[in-house]
C-alpha cells in the first residue's frame, strides 16, 4: 500500500510538470490549430537556460526559470513572425514541417553549442519524509510552481484584455479581426505564450532530472499524449491530462516492468484520438 | 487560393499517359536515371560510392512509397517508420532466429508491413489532417515501446545475425553487392508502382480525395477502401527494404528501426523534390542525401548541418512549397511531359 | 522538343552525380584529438615520416575507430581515446615498430565522433574501411556501438581490437577478425556475488536493476544465474531504458522488494543518475554494486551519494602487473608497467587520473602492436592469426583470446577486481575490495 | 417513381432542420425545390444523397431502401448532385475533374472510357477550350458548369442541382437553364434543382416543394405553389413583391 501511494504521489507531482509542458502545446493548437514540432527543443533550451545560468551566475534555479519564461516567450514570438506566419492558413503539412524545420535548426545549434553530453544542475532543496513516504524538495516545489503557473495563465486568458482578444482569435480569427483585434499580433503572443510554458516546464525538469539538448523529444511525445488527453486546444484540460499522465507512470510501474509505460501511454494515446478526438474533458470542436 | 491560380500559365499537355503522345516518357527518364544511379559505382569501382548510393537508392524506395499517400492521398503519416521498423523485425526474425532465406524474408517483411497498414487503415484513415500525423506518430512510438518489451524479437537489445549467414550468399563482401543490386531492383519497382498508380483510375480517385476527400465521396470514389489500399502500397517497400536494411546492418534494435527522425526526413524529400509526382521523390531523395553528405563533410558545416538542413527545409516550406519538379512543372509546362 | 528534353536528361543526371559524388569527394573532418601534453615534442617523424626515415623502409599503418566525443556516452569514451592515443604516441615516439626485414612501422590514426550512435558507427566504420584506407580498427565505446562496428570490421575483413565493449555476444555471431580486450559481461558481477557472500553469509534476497542494453544484459543473466546456483532470491529483476533519467519507480519498487543488496546499473551517466536518487530518496541499501560507473574518477562528483558504491573494474592503478610478476607466473610480459602507465598517462592529459577506460584503450593499442611483432607483418591474416596465439601478461593484465567458432575472439584470459569508494580523511576514494588478493582495504558493509 | 422521400426528418442537437419531408419524384421530371434560406433544402439533398443520415424516415431510390447509404453509394446507384458553394479538385485539370465524375460515378468507366466521356460532356457544358485549365483557376461560372459537367460524366439517373444558378450574371444564367433542360430533354436525367432565381425555377420545374423552417409547406406546380397564400407569406414576405418576381 505504501508502495502504491509513493508510486501515486510521485508521478502525481511530476504530472503537474507535464502538464505545464502541454499547456503549452496545446495552447497554440488552440489558438491557431499548428502542431508545434519544435516543442521539445525549447523544453531543452528551457534546461540548458537554467542550468547555464545557475551555472555562470549562482542565481537560485527558480530565479532562473522566471528568466528562462520571458526569454522563451521573446523566442516564440521570434518563431512566430520567421516560420508560421507565413503558412499558417496552408495545408498542415506546411505548419508541422515548418515547426520541424526550427526543432532541427534549434537541435542542430544546440548541439553544435553544448554536445549531446548530459547535463546536471547540482541543486538540492533535501527531502520531506512523511512516514514512508519521501517527497524530493525540488519536486514538490516544482509542483507548485506549476499551479501557479497553470492558475496565472488561467487569470490571464480569462481575466485580461488580452487574454479575452486570445479566446476570441482561438474561436473565430476572422470575426476576431472583424472586430478590431490585432489577430496577427495576437497570433505571435499566444505562440510565445506556448513556448514560454514549454520553456517553463523544461527549467523546473531541469532542478531535478539530468538533460542533454535531446531530453525535451521525450516530453514533447509526453505532451502529445497529455494534449490529445485532456483535449486539444484545452489548457486547462491539460493539466489534468498531465496528472492523468503522471499518475499512470506512477501506477503502471506497480503490477507491471516500467518499460511497458509507453506502451500503454501510447496506445491510450491512439485509441482516445480515434474514440473521443475532443479529449476526455471536451475542447473546442 | 483561387487568385494564385489564375496567373498559372494554360496547360497545353494532357496528363494522361495512355493519351499523350509518348505515354512512358517519363517514366523511361526516371528509370533511366536510377540505373544510372546503379551502375555508378561500377564506374568508379569503390566500395564507398555503393554505401552512398546504397542510400539514396534507400531514401527513394521509402520516399515514393511514401508519395503515394502523402502526395496522391494527401494524408501526412509522419509516423511511417513505423513500416519499415516492423517489416524490418518481422523479416529479420524470421532471417535469424527461424533461419529463412533472405528472400522469403523479405517477402514476409513486405507481407506483415501490409497487413499492419491494412488494419490500421481501416481505423485511423478516418481521422484529418493534423489529427492523422498525431496519429501515426502514436502509433509508431507504441510500436516501438511494444517491440522493446518484446521478448521473441530481443527486448530491447534487439537480434544480431550469425555470419556464417552471409556465406549462403558468397561471403560478405559478395552480399554487400547482393544487398546492392537488390536494393536497386527494388527501388525501380517502387518507382514504377508508383508511376502506375499516379496514372492508373485509383491514382485518380487518390488525388481526388487529396483535393477533396468529402467531394471526391460524392463523385462515387470509396475513399475509405482506396484510402487503405495507398495505405497499404506505401507500406509494402518500406517493410521489405527494412529486412534488406537491417541484414546489411547485421544487428536490429527498436531505437534505430522506430526512429521517428527518419519518417520525417523521408517527408523532407518527397516535399524537396514535389509532392504527388513519379519523379519528385527520386530527385528529392537524391538533393536530400547530396546535401546532407556535403554539410555533413564540409569543414564550415559539419558541426551544425542538422541546423543548415533545418534552415533549408523551411526555406522551402516557406517558399517553394511545391518542390523543385513542382516548381519546374508551374514554370515549364512543357515540361510536364517528361517530369511526371 | 527533343533538345529541351535531352538539356533536362543531362542536367537531371548532372544534378544526381554531384549528389552521390558530394559523398565520395569530401571526408568528415577527423575529429580533433584531445591533444596529449606529449605530443608535441614527440612524433617528428610522424609529421613528415619521408623526410626523417629513408622511404622504403618506413611504412606508415593507419588505425580507424570512432569516439562519441558527444552523446551519453563521452565521459567513458573519452578516457578510452585519451588511452590509445598515449599508446600511438609512444610508440611513434620510439621510433615505430621494427620488423625482421627492416621496415619501419608507424601508426597514424583516422577518427570521427559517433556521437554514441549505432547509424554513425556503421557508416563511419564503413568509410574508414573503405575510402580512408584504415588497415587496423579499434572499436568504439560500449557494446552496442561496438556490435555494430564489428558487422563492418567482418565485412570487410579488417581486423579489430575491441576495447570498452564486453558484452559476450557479440563474439558469439561467428566473427572471424574481431579480439576482445575486455574481460567479458558475463564475468562482471559474479565477483559481486562472490564478495556478498564473504561479507554477510546470511543475506539472500538480491535485486537486479540494470540498464536495457547488450552490455547489461549479459551481465546480469550471467550474474543472475550464477547468484540462483548459489542459492540466493532475486526478489527483483527489472531493466531500464537507456536514456532514464526518472528513476523513483525503480527505487519504490527497490524499498517494497526490501532486498539486501541490489546490483545493476549500465554505463556513466545512468548509473550516476540511479546512485545520485538511490541516495536522495534514502533508500534503505546494505550493498550496491553499479557497473561503469564506479570505476570512474569523476564518480566521485555524487559526493555522499558515491561512499560505499561498489563497482567491477578491468583495471585499477593499484593493480601490480609487472614483468616481475609474470616470470613469477611463468608468463610473457609485453609493454609498459601499471606504474609506468598511471605516469606516463597523468603526464600526458594534465594530471588526469586513469580509468580502466583509460587503460583498456592503450591496451586495445598495445595488443595491435604485441600482434604486428609476432606476426613480423602488417598482413590483416598473419595479424589475426598472431591474435589467435597470443597468451601473455601486460599491464592491462592476463589476455588471451577463445579461438573456437562458436565465441571466437572473446577474452578468457583476463579478470576483473572491485572497488569501492571509502572515505579516507575527509576525502573520497577508490579502495580495491575484491579479489580478496589484490585488496587495498576491507569492504564497508553495510555501506553507509 | 425514381426517388420516394418518406417522412424524412434531421435532427441536430436542439434544432428541427427537417421535419417529415414526404414527396415521390416521377423519372423524367425537373422537380423544384424553394424556400428561404436556412429552410432545410440543403439538408435534404444531403439526406437524399448520404451525407447525413436522417434522424427519421426514409429514402427509397429507384424501388430500393437507400435511407443513410453512402455518398459513394449513392453515385454508384446512379445519383449525382453538385454543391451550393462549388467543390472543384484545383489542383487538377478541368478534364481530371470530369473525368473523375465519370471513372467513379454510375457506370464505373475505365481512365480511356472515361475521358472520352469527359471531352463529350465538357464539349455539352461548353467548357472544351478549358479542358486542360487547373480547375483552381477557373471564374465563378465556370465553376458552376464544371461541377455540373462532372455530375453529368457520372451518368445518373437523378441530378440534385444546388442553387447552379447563383452567382451568375442574366446571359449566364439563360445559359444554364438551357443546359439544365437539355440535360433533361437529351439525357433523360431526372433532376431535382434548389434554386433562388425565382423566374428561373418556375420556367423549368415541372412540380414545386416549398420548404419552410424544415417543413413542406407546399408542393404543387409552379402556378399553384406561386399562387399559394402560405408560400407566398413565408417565403416570399411580401406578397406584392412576389407578384413582381413572378410576372419577371
């Protein structure tokens, strides 16, 4: 029983880590339907932000990761305006490889710059014991960073001007436009808002897992699973995607070898895109 | 959409072969330069030519398959992989452990690759655009997972071929130039098949669903049954070079025979060379494996020729989205003829 | 309408031999080798061997292999690199190898990074073999990397010492020109086994958690079987992928299997992973014994996490492999000292302690050597065959090489020693545990 | 009878699109369909023609039961129709585009037999000189006559016409009508035609269905539906400007 419960609360916690990744990704297939396949690399650049950063400047990895999120919004938008502007109204081939064309320049500089080498950020906040459970510091302060993170992105979408021009573009870019909104511009932020919880997520990975400039593919596959979960286009769908997520990598392990976990991961994954498309929770349709 | 093509200068040739004056023109060129492809290394006499042109011969078995759905059918699998990995494992199997000839192997690499892309078809042939990619990413990657926890085929380490095999086919080196000539064979194959289906009355109904699949319905084309079947067309070459693949390797592991990467790069040279034509993916394979090599060995670019290739892919995304035969065929029309 | 035809044809073709001949024209850069302190003064003759030596007798042999400069695999592989280089250079320093005729073998060496991958590995051995003319081929870091070098070493039947690769089968494929250098996996944990025994009579239950790879593998179903034989319960017996990095499922399913001693592990970087959270999580251990890892010097980065780890080891500065002791055994010493190499190596690469790596990959260099003398040819046949008979000590210990057909090429003569990492004032240390002959210090048991 | 329409109705979520639609359509005739917009006359096409299947009743084509069959089906039983906002394959040429009509429709014709099929029907909608043109780059009305050249390639035995007049200027839209007759007179194609241009619809239909808000308000010929008080309140609003569009 204990096992089961420290297997639960594990991958509960890295669940709400997941799911800030997938917030991401799925934020702007709502917002523009483009499948970013440059999700993973910024993860990895979300890493490699903190730990350089921890590593040249001592600042505190949490300090780090709030630099790390405006550096990938910059980034995203950056994206925005070079590679999917311009075929953002093509075929989906167009949007999949054009944002694939920026995961091989991203993957390629990387590894150019920092190797394929693994990379740790040696940083520790101790560990919690509750009984017979031990909770890592930096996981659990991870998790809760990532509720801040899913509720500020909640207030903003929800409560904000632009938030509300976000929503109106995710539903009808062309009324949107039609009412005034800037929906070009609207279009890079919300880009810049996925990449920025792509990034987010890749520096709170980073406190407690080793990387190596290729480490973001696995969770961008991760957050595919978790996006099709929750619902595509669904944020907040998401992050109890996410926990979904988590918490079956934490159970699966129970009864069963731990290498069948993406088995299963990816056979729900096909299965809900081909029985419920709209995510467990709905999304837009 | 329509303004763009307005400007398209009038076409003046018919596009099919049986009513054109030369009916196989364009095949006769394409074939005609992959066998020059093959006989290359005969000229130069170097074991180094035959891996390089091993390759690309590679890359062209895989990316014309692979145009059969992408280009004709319009369906984006970038999980296609997937085929080649599965008739890969299946054949070598069959090659290592139950001891068959290579080309019954070979034959049954093919035969499993095409009942997995029937089956799966059948189901996930009905989703669209965005939601299909997702899908065959999914299913490749489970694949994957399932074949690492697969005992008969190895787990995760995977299986490695005794030697002593290579002696049924003249010792080693012979079976490199076997594997060669084979390989050769199979891709102008592959380039006819996909010649006949491009004009045959299946190929019609393909590019009617590609245009239009819900039109093309109305029209009387039963878009899931010719759906599958390009499903099940472009699957077959990929599991058989898989086997041919992984006996010249003489080791097979689910990492390098699922590698996602590699579906994607073989939907870079369809797109390089023009989606949805015979020639495209022949001439793009050969410019995306010419690239690769020169970035690859070139002293400014081999650290960031993966960066380079990305640059170049979304230059032409962005820019020629048809690819170089589709942009020659806009530009010429009197070269439509010959560049089907 | 035919000329504009004809025009298209040749450009077409045109277009596709510049493709297929980009490839022959170029080579990948060499990769840049970490340069040793030495080689500077060195290898004159190397920089223009015609002009030092008389022409015909010097003839200048060219040894291929791949290091993954980048990938998870650096850390090993580049201790391994840095070995065989200090070999090259030595030798080449010495003036090269005299045969009986009087010609004069130098070594050079051709090298690209595989960057730990299995495709690269293939087609980078195929071009050494083939456009870049390498007549001798040291394997690449890991089992993995290695098997699939060895497919292109026999098809082109070039000879090859393996080093840093010991998974047994790969030499149970009917390879015919490959020699292993390593002792193999399934002898690598069976000490383990021995030395938990000697310390703690009572214990039973063992766990097994080891990397999903050729190397692992092997040597944890020999162990596995071997600890069975003698009676012990492996109450856990589960892999890992390689590229783990999480491994809290592993380590809740390690403390609800309560076992007394676990054993696993793979290579560097996730065996220090899995030390580095075996540690934070607190799990309960008595005994840990991770192969790859341990052994290295830079093991000692996990701080706490490292005391009292046990590790297998090909090679250790302590170990007294002299000529010395190979009259004592009746045997032919060939080669440098243990000493002699922990010298000569921290002068070369800036202090830099010695691996095993280290040493398996001078070793690997020392053998291709050992096999030219006695073969007095540089015959890819007569060398192979000189392989075949070769039975002696060096520094790198016992070698000699199975020559049936089943397991051609795999190491039998040499063994492993343990380590262990104690601390030692304040300071962490590697101590030899096991064999109980060549120990430095007592095992800690239970670890702390 | 070639088509009998019973009692169908289509339900989407909250809102009656069609609601016990009952008519039989003779072989031969050109039957009328009219009614303000969002009145269900699309809907019922699709309903006819498989792309929705209806939430009650039943479709019986040609003495066969064919209630929620297929699109595919539907053509190959011999039912073409051509789409309000027009379909063209751009990407292919304007001949492709009939040919496929041909190859997949009714009779299944071979890529040989089928083109000939194209350049007849091509020649029949007076779009030859277009015919190797990517269909992408073709004017409205030309649009219009390429969708209705690819229903004809196919041969059917029932033609759903969906609003092939709209958009077209005065010359265009007499053209048309010609063609829809001749289609009829020459071909012997049965013919179901939504339309708006009143003076249009009137002059060729031989019998009339008014929908409104999903239900049949009236089915008559052209004279009585136009006279009909209930149609001319519902559809047409005004009454007097009714009398001005019928006396066009």
């Amino acid at each position: 029983m204990d096992f089961i419960l420290a297997s639960v609360i594990d991958g509960l916690l890295l669940g709400f880590v997941y799911g800030v990744a997938a917030m991401g990704l799925t934020l702007i297939w709502g917002v523009m339907n483009v499948i970013n396949l440059s999700h993973g690399p910024i993860i990895a650049l979300g890493m490699f932000g903190v730990y350089l950063i921890f590593g040249a400047f001592s600042l505190n990895p949490y300090v780090a990761i709030l630099i790390v999120a405006v550096l990938g919004l910059v980034l995203g938008v950056a994206i925005y305006y070079v590679a999917v502007q311009r075929v953002i109204n093509a075929p989906h081939l167009s949007t999949l490889l054009a944002t694939f064309s920026v995961n091989m320049i991203i993957i390629g500089l990387g590894t150019a710059i920092f190797s394929a080498s693994p990379r740790n950020v040696e940083f520790s906040l101790g560990s919690l014991t509750l009984g017979p459970i031990t909770l890592l510091g930096t996981r659990v302060v991870a998790a809760f960073a990532a509720m801040l993170v899913a509720g500020a992105l909640y207030l903003f979408l929800y409560r904000t001007r632009y938030g509300r021009y976000i929503r109106a573009v995710a539903n009808n870019r062309d009324a949107a436009e039609l009412m005034g909104v800037p929906s070009n511009r609207i279009l890079a932020l919300s880009f810049g808002l996925g990449t920025m919880l792509a990034a987010i997520a890749g520096g709170l990975i980073a406190t407690f897992f080793p990387f190596t400039i290729l480490a973001g593919g696995a969770y961008e596959l991760k957050s595919f699973v978790i996006g099709v979960l929750g619902g595509l286009g669904n944020p907040i769908g998401a992050l109890f995607g996410g926990l979904i997520l988590g918490v079956l990598e934490g159970i699966i392990p129970t009864f069963m070898p731990t290498t069948w976990v993406p088995v299963v991961e990816f056979l729900l994954f096909v299965l809900i895109l081909l029985v419920r498309p709209q995510g467990l929770f709905g999304a837009k349709s | 959409m329509s303004e763009n093509k307005v400007a398209a200068p009038a076409k003046k040739l018919r596009f099919m072969p049986q009513l054109a004056g030369r009916p196989y023109l364009g095949l006769s060129l394409t074939l005609a330069v992959i066998v020059i492809m093959i006989l290359w290394p005969l000229v130069t006499g170097k074991d180094i030519t035959r891996e390089t042109v091993f390759t690309i011969l590679l890359s062209v078995t895989l990316a014309s398959s692979l145009n059969i759905l992408l280009g004709y059918t319009g369906y984006v699998s970038f999980g296609h992989v997937v085929f080649f990995g599965l008739g890969g494992y299946v054949g070598f199997y069959l090659l290592a452990i139950q001891g068959w000839s290579l080309w019954m192997a070979m034959l049954a690499g093919g035969l499993s690759s095409a009942l997995l892309a029937y089956l799966l078809g059948r189901a996930i042939l009905r989703l669209r655009g965005a939601y299909f990619a997702l899908a065959t990413i999914g299913i490749n990657e489970a694949m994957r997972a399932f074949i690492n926890n697969f005992k008969p085929f190895g787990g995760p380490i995977g299986m490695t071929l005794n030697f002593q095999v290579y002696r049924d086919y003249g010792g080693a080196s012979q079976a490199l130039w076997m594997v060669f000539y084979t390989m050769g064979a199979l891709t102008l194959l592959a380039v006819t098949v996909s010649f006949f289906v491009r004009t045959s009355k299946f190929g019609l109904g393909l590019l009617a669903i590609r245009e239009d699949e819900d039109a093309a319905e109305v029209m009387g084309v039963v878009a899931p049954k010719a759906k599958t079947w390009a499903y099940v067309l472009s699957a077959i070459f990929p599991g058989i070079i898989g086997v041919l693949f992984f006996f010249k390797n003489g080791s097979i592991e689910p990492a390098p025979a699922f590698r996602l990467h590699f579906s994607i790069e073989t939907i870079v040279m369809v797109m390089l060379g023009g989606q949805g034509t015979v020639l495209g993916p022949v001439v793009g394979s050969g410019l995306y494996q010419g690239i690769r090599g020169y970035l690859l060995t070139s002293a400014i670019f081999k650290n960031i020729q993966l960066a380079v290739a990305g640059g170049l892919l979304l230059l032409i995304v962005l820019f020629v989205p048809d690819g170089v035969i589709g942009w020659l065929r806009h530009r010429f029309p009197f070269l439509r003829r010959v560049l089907q | 309408m035919n000329r504009k035809l004809l025009v298209i044809l040749m450009l077409l073709m045109v277009s596709l031999f510049v493709a297929c001949g980009g490839d022959d024209a170029a080579a990948p850069a060499a990769v840049d080798e970490p340069a040793p302190a030495e080689e500077s003064a060195a290898p004159a003759e190397e920089a223009a061997p015609e002009e030092a030596a008389p022409a015909p007798e010097t003839q200048t042999i060219v040894v291929g292999y791949t290091a993954s400069q980048t990938g998870s695999q650096n850390v090993s592989s580049t201790r391994q690199v840095n070995g065989l280089m200090l070999w090259m250079n030595q030798v080449n320093a010495a003036g090269g190898l005299e045969l009986s005729d009087g010609t004069k073998i130098m070594f050079d060496h051709v090298s690209y990074d595989d960057e730990s991958n299995t495709d690269r590995v293939q087609e980078l051995y195929t071009r050494m073999a083939t456009e870049d003319d390498a007549t001798f081929l040291i394997s690449p870091y890991s089992s993995g990397l290695t098997a699939a070098a060895a497919v292109i070493a026999e098809q082109y039947g070039k000879v090859m010492v393996t080093t840093g690769a010991a998974s047994d089968s790969t030499y149970q494929q009917g390879l015919t020109t490959v020699f292993q250098a390593y002792t193999p996996a399934s002898r690598y944990l069976t000490g383990a086994v021995d030395l938990l025994a000697q310390l703690d009579p009572t214990v039973k239950k063992l766990a097994f958690v080891y990397e999903n790879s050729k190397f692992s593998t092997d040597v944890v179903n020999a162990a596995k079987a071997y600890a069975e034989s003698l009676g012990y319960e492996v109450v856990l017996h589960e892999g890992y992928d390689p590229e783990t990095t999480d491994f809290g499922p592993f380590i809740n399913k390690l403390q609800d299997a309560a076992p007394d001693a676990i054993l696993g592990g793979g290579h560097f970087q996730d065996g220090s992973t899995f030390a580095r959270q075996i540690n934070e999580k607190n799990l309960e251990v008595n005994f840990l014994t991770l192969l790859v890892a341990p052994p290295e010097p830079d093991f000692a980065d996990l701080g706490d996490a490292a005391l009292g780890v046990i590790g297998p080891s090909q090679w250790e500065p302590q170990a007294a492999f002299t000529k010395a002791s190979a009259d004592e055994a009746g045997m032919e010493f060939y080669g440098i000292e243990s000493d002699q190499f922990v010298i000569d190596y921290e002068a070369a690469y800036d202090g830099e302690e010695p691996s095993y790596h280290s040493a398996g990959g001078y070793a690997a260099g020392l053998l291709l050597e050992k096999a030219i003398v006695d073969a007095d040819s540089t015959d890819p046949v007569k060398v192979a065959a000189a392989l075949d008979a070769m039975d002696l000590l060096t520094f790198f210990g016992h070698i000699k090489f199975d020559t049936t057909a089943e397991s051609h090429g795999l190491q039998i003569g040499h063994s492993m020693v343990y380590i262990q990492w104690q601390e030692d004032g304040g300071n962490l240390g590697k101590q030899v545990v096991w064999p109980a002959e060549g120990a430095t210090a007592d095992a800690l048991y239970p670890m702390p | 009878m070639i088509l009998q329409v019973e009692g169908v109705g289509k339900q989407f979520g909250g809102l009656q699109a069609l609601l016990d639609v009952t008519f039989d359509l003779p072989a031969g005739q050109i039957l009328g369909l009219i009614g303000p917009n969002g009145a269900g006359k699309t809907t019922l096409f699709n309903c006819i023609n498989g792309v929705y299947a209806p939430s009650a009743g039943r479709v019986i084509f040609r003495g066969e039961d064919v209630t929620a069959s297929k699109t595919y089906d539907m053509a190959h039983r011999g039912l073409a129709r051509t789409h309000q906002i027009v379909r063209p394959l751009n990407e292919l040429t304007v001949r492709e585009n009939v040919t496929v009509g041909a190859c997949f429709g009714r009779e299944g014709h071979t890529l040989g037999k089928a083109s000939q099929i194209a350049d007849e029907v091509l020649a029949f909608v007076e779009l030859s000189d277009r015919h190797d043109q990517l269909a992408g780059s073709l004017n409205v009305g030309q649009k219009k006559r390429l969708e209705m050249a690819r229903a004809l390639a196919a041969q059917p035995y029932l033609l759903l016409l969906d609003e092939v007049l709209a958009g077209l200027n005065p010359s265009e839209i007499s053209r048309m009508v010609d063609i829809v007759k001749r289609i009829r007179d020459e071909r012997s194609v049965t013919i179901i035609m939504i339309e708006h241009v009143m003076h249009a619809v009137m002059n060729v239909s031989d019998r009339i269905i008014v929908l409104d808000y999903g239900e049949q308000i009236a089915e008559g010929s052209p004279e009585e539906v136009a006279n009909n008080p209930k149609v001319i309140e519902a559809y047409l609003g005004d009454p007097e400007l009714a009398e001005q569009l019928l006396n066009e």
